[in-house]
C-alpha cells in the first residue's frame, strides 16, 4: 500500500496487514489459520476467515491474536469448504 509521500518527496511503501488465501483444499480454513499465525507479526490486532465450499460464504472474525480469535470455539466445524481467505490486522 502506497502511503504518500515522505519529507523529503520520495513514496514509501508501507506494510500493514496480513492475507493468506487457500484453494483447492478440504481443510481451507485450518489451512489459513496457520498461514495467518505465520503472519502474526503483520498485525496483532483483529483476524478473521472466510471459507467457502462454492454456494455458501462463512465468517468467522474477532479483536486480539489469532490464536485467542479462533481458540474461544471450534470455527472450523462452520468453517467449511475448499476456498479460504484469512486477514489480520
């Protein structure tokens, strides 16, 4: 993400969030999940995932960690199909 310019008129590049995609898999979501904990360090603040299996989108989303997001419940049992997206910010 372009974020402007600098004092000294040149564009920084800065870096923000993390997004993990996962395609092709029967375990999408789990798939994303440890993709966005590899991620962790890119925002500490909220993460969610959004699966897929084709017809029917489901979210799970929430403040803090990823691990602590996903560690209230088992979302992966809602969490279904062969096409995920993760964020964190």
């Amino acid at each position: 993400m372009w974020h402007g310019d600098t004092p000294e008129g040149k564009e920084t590049l800065k870096e923000f969030c993390g997004i993990f995609g996962v395609c092709g898999d029967v375990e999408a979501a789990r798939r994303a999940y440890l993709g966005l904990y590899a991620l962790q360090h890119r925002g500490q603040e909220s993460s969610g995932i959004a699966a897929s299996d084709g017809s029917k989108i489901t979210v799970h989303r929430g403040m803090g960690l990823v691990r602590s997001v996903f560690a209230t419940e088992d979302p992966f049992d809602r969490l279904r199909g062969s096409i995920a997206i993760g964020h964190n910010r």
